[in-house]
C-alpha cells in the first residue's frame, strides 16, 4: 500500500489549509505557464488542460489563468520559467524527487540544497535516485464511493495497468500517454474522481519509524513553502500513527 501517496492524498483533502493560498496559485500560475509552452489551445494541449482544471481547483482567477497562458505561449513577459527535477535523500535515506519550476536555476538550486541539509536530507547527484520512479498518469477516487470492481470494469477497457488502494481511496494508474483517454472513459461512465495527474510512483516503498516519519513531513512542508518548488516524491511509507494524525 502507499503510504508516501496516502500522505499525499490527505494534502489534497484537507487543503494544506490555505494561508499557503497564495503559493497554491503562484505554483498553478507556472504549471500553466509551462504546459502553454506547448500550445496555448486547452483543446489540443492535455497538459494545459490538467493545468487549467487544478488551477481551477485552487480557485485561481481566471484572469490570471488567461494571463498565464499568454506568458506561456509569449504574447505576455514572464514566460521564462524552467522545469528541472533535483534527486536527493531524506531523512532515513528515502529518495526524494523535487520537481521544481523556476526563472533562475542557480538560486532554486541553491535553495532545495539548503533545505535539504538544514532538514537532515542531502542533495544527489542527476540518476541517483531517479530509476527507483515510474512517471505513470494517475487518477484518484474516494474509496466509499466506488467499488474496485466499478473502476476495474471502466478503466481496464481504457488502457488502465493498475489499481492501488490506498486507505479511503482508490488510485488508478496508467502510462502517461493514456492519462486523457481513461479520463474520458470515467468521465463517459459518468463517475467523478478527485483529481487526475501525472504523478512518479515510486518502484518500492520504504517503512520509517515515527520519529523519522516526522522529520520527513517537516522536510517536506519546508519544500512545499518555496514558491519554485512543485512537487515532491518521496518512496517512504508513513506509519499508521502518524497518518492518523494528519486525517484526524
């Protein structure tokens, strides 16, 4: 089961209660400033369209996601924005996946690095933890609402390669490239998920012990403030205890 992604489930639910509005609108804004950089029609683009839809769901305006998409595609300044990812370890060891979007590489580097040490994490080099991930396109739905054989029915048809559970929801997973078409087949079948991405899942999971399970979530809130910093993957599975606390 995946703890790092039950974890990363009850982020989304409860919100990360947002006086980190502002950066839940400045990361959106650059995600879809980066996916514009492919084209600025929804219609054709499936990234921007993920983009615009989780902009959407952390209430950015929708002038600034129109001025966005105009950075992206360049009718407006400010659409020099770079997406790198930095591989590290974690306290405990685990491997960590920090994808970033930045204007400046040198200070977001300097940054994540930074954070890292200060937080009992160390900075890798490029392929050091990498491998251990498979980028997977990955659909979430809440647990007491459908069934496994529901989603099995639909999603199979559609290209799906696995359902996870993962406490009171169901991740299906899929390659990358069938993200839209099994989005389309649930949409179809008229069933309503709680979001849908492209995600890096991690190969195995690592148990850790409450006391690094804490150092971890710091860290990773740490990581979460920075305005250049978009995601965080990590292969740890949390203990139940600490779980529980976040869900209470």
């Amino acid at each position: 089961m995946a703890g790092h992604s039950k974890w990363k489930n009850i982020q989304h639910r409860k919100g990360r209660q947002d006086a980190k509005r502002g950066k839940s609108f400045t990361k959106a804004a650059k995600e879809i400033i980066i996916a514009a950089k492919g084209g600025g029609d929804p219609a054709g683009n499936n990234r921007l369209r993920a983009a615009i839809a989780a902009a959407k769901a952390v209430n950015l305006p929708k002038d600034k996601i129109d001025a966005a998409i105009k950075k992206g595609t360049g009718e407006l300044d400010g659409g020099n924005i770079l997406e790198i990812t930095y591989e590290g370890y974690g306290p405990g060891g685990v491997a960590l996946l920090i994808e970033a979007a930045t204007d400046n590489r040198n200070r977001t580097v300097a940054e994540v690095r930074h954070m890292l040490s200060k937080n009992g994490g160390a900075m890798g080099e490029t392929g050091c933890v990498g491998w251990m991930f498979d980028r997977k396109g990955v659909i979430v739905f809440p647990k007491d609402a459908y069934t496994e054989d529901q989603l099995m029915e639909t999603g199979l048809e559609a290209g799906a390669e696995d359902i996870v559970d993962d406490g009171d929801a169901w991740e299906v997973h899929v390659a990358p490239e069938g993200l839209e078409a099994l989005q389309q087949a649930f949409d179809a079948a008229g069933y309503s998920y709680e979001r849908a991405e492209i995600s890096m899942i991690p190969q195995n999971y690592v148990d850790v012990d409450v006391v690094t399970g804490r150092k971890l979530l710091k860290l990773i809130d740490t990581l979460d403030d920075n305005d250049d910093v978009q995601n965080v993957h990590g292969n740890f599975e949390l203990p139940d205890e600490l779980l529980a606390e976040m869900a209470g």
